[in-house]
C-alpha cells in the first residue's frame, strides 16, 4: 500500500491566553490547500485521514471534497506543540530569530529527549496502524512538519528529530509492503504549488508571497 503524507497549508498566527491555539488558514494557505486537491485528486485516493487540528482539517478538506471522501481524525497523529497557547508560523519565528527557531533547529522543542522518543513512537505506531488497517489501499495522511519527520525519519534510520523541512502541503510517499518493508518514494513533492503559480502568472494574478 501506498502512504501520502501531507503537511497542512499555510495557517495563520494565533496566540491564546488560556487554551491551545488552533489557528484555521491563511488566504495563502487556503490556495495552496486547494492546488493540494486539484492535483491529488487525479490520483485514485481510496483513504483520507488527519489530524485533529484545524489546519490539517481545513488543509484536507479540498481533496476530500474531489475525491467524495470523508476524512477521518486520527489524534495520534496530533503534533508535538498540540497543547502550546501559541502558534507561530516557522517562516515569522526565522525572520524575527525568535529564541523558538534556534530550539527548532536544534530539535529541543520536543523537550527531552525521553520525550522526542516518545512522540516518535506514538506516531510510528498511529501510521502502522493505518498501514495494517488498508492493505492494498492508497491513504493520504494530513498532518504536521514534526510527524512527518517522525515517520519518515523512523523507516530511515534518522535519529534526529526535525531532519528536513517540510514544505507547506509539501507531499511524501512511503510504498508499505506485507512483508514489513517501507522504502521512501519521494520527499516534500511541490508541483502543485508550482503549477499554481504559473496558472496565475499566465492569468495576470499576483500571489502573496
């Protein structure tokens, strides 16, 4: 079987006081959400799942409504900072050299390593799940950046924890086989987006950056 990994779109900034932020997208993201759909849909998507965040929801919806599916949530699949009363988006933190950023790029966000491990593992075991559940079937995976590199870093043998970065409805495949193999097929896939943008440079429309 064949597992699509997705990272949501473009969200917006949102800081709370007391609860977890769960920003919705941006404009920017919701196009991008939308280039996701037009172009996955030509494939045959038999399974949508996601994570229980806003954005992976608003990020899945285009595709789901192409293909005539109803996207499942799977909070395993939640990202490391699920609980966090901010939101920033990595570009801001990296323009401003928020303290956050340099902890990014070092892999501390998660905490410690005790608890990088077990981030890692409850993904692991959330994709295999999914894998065991559809054989032979090919299921699209919305989620977040840190998953992603959880999954992929797992079957790769890469113990740090943000090894690549994950593009906004970047897409990665992993082929799944009954014998227990996984083998990356490709990484962070973003013709959509390119596509997008000649249309609308063809048609005379500028994007946001």
């Amino acid at each position: 079987m064949e597992l699509i990994f997705v990272r949501h779109a473009l969200p917006e900034r949102q800081t709370l006081d007391n609860a977890p932020a769960d920003p919705g997208l941006s404009s920017v993201g919701i196009a991008q959400a939308a280039a996701l759909g037009e172009w996955l849909a030509r494939e045959p998507i038999d399974v949508i799942v996601r994570s229980p965040a806003r954005r992976a929801g608003e990020t899945a919806a285009p595709l789901a409504q192409r293909c005539g599916l109803s996207p499942s949530i799977v909070t395993d699949l939640n990202e490391f900072d699920a609980g966090s009363t901010s939101y920033v988006p990595v570009e801001d933190m990296r323009a401003s050299d928020d303290p956050r950023w340099q902890l990014l790029r070092q892999g501390l966000l998660y905490g410690t390593p005790e608890e990088a491990d077990r981030f890692r593992c409850q993904i692991v075991a959330a994709v295999e799940a999914l894998v065991q559940a559809n054989p032979g079937k090919r299921v699209v995976v919305v989620g977040h950046g840190g998953v992603i590199n959880a999954y992929i870093g797992h079957i790769l043998g890469i113990e740090k924890p943000l090894w690549f970065a994950a593009r906004y409805t970047g897409i990665s495949r992993v082929l799944a086989a009954k014998s227990g193999e996984r083998s990356l097929e490709t990484l962070n896939e973003i013709s959509h987006l390119e596509l997008a943008l000649a249309c609308e440079s063809r048609s005379g429309i500028v994007s946001a950056p």
